[in-house]
C-alpha cells in the first residue's frame, strides 16, 4: 500500500499578481487525492506535508447548537489529512446536523492564494 498526500488545488492559468488584501475563496477548490507533484497550471491551496506556504493549521467543530449530536475528529498523520466523523439527525428538527473543519492560522488576513483566475 502506497502513502498518498491529500491536496486541495484549484485547476487555472497561474495569476503572478500578488494582493495580500485579497483571499482566496475556495468555491471553486477541488479535493483530490495526489502521489505526484501539481500540474504548473495549479494552484495548490493547502498541503499537509509542512509546506512553509500551504501547510496550515486546522480545527474541527463539532454541531454545537440545537441538541447537534454530530462528532467529528482532524488530524494530520504524515502527510495525510484525516477529517472524519459521523453526521446525525437533530433530534427534535428530524434534521441533519454538520461537523466542519477550519483553517486557523491566518495572521493576515489571507489563507490562501487568490483563485479569482480560475475557471470551471
């Protein structure tokens, strides 16, 4: 069985302008399980490898209004991240409720690279 990294990117000509005061949004990311190296038309969004500019914090949140029942866990093992967890009805909404995980160390205001030059 062969290790493979998890990596988020977004496919798109690559934009060299460069706007701290801009963020990416990652409407348009793509989850993808990878053993090379991204395409030079890549943007890499987030690794878990300890890439100085795509490796980053992150933190699961569990359903934590309504009664939420749902449970979750992240973690990083080599350079796999690992988010699971069991998503369940709210009792009395006969709902579902959500488990998420977030990015947590953004300093700048900025997490991720700008994708606005991105298309579907």
């Amino acid at each position: 069985l062969k290790d493979v990294g998890f990596v988020l990117f977004a496919h798109c000509a690559i934009d060299h302008s460069d706007n701290p005061k801009t963020m990416g949004v990652m409407g348009f990311a793509t989850a993808c399980l990878s053993c090379g190296v991204a395409a030079a038309a890549d943007i890499v969004l987030a690794t878990f490898d300890g890439a100085p500019l795509t490796t980053h914090t992150w933190e699961q949140k569990n359903d934590p209004v309504m009664g939420g029942e749902s449970v979750g866990t992240f973690s990083v093992v080599g350079a796999l991240g690992i988010f699971d967890g069991q998503v369940v009805d709210v009792p009395f909404l006969a709902a579902p409720g959500f488990i998420k995980v977030d990015v947590v160390d953004s300093t700048s205001g900025r997490i991720f690279p700008d994708i606005s030059s991105c298309s579907a």
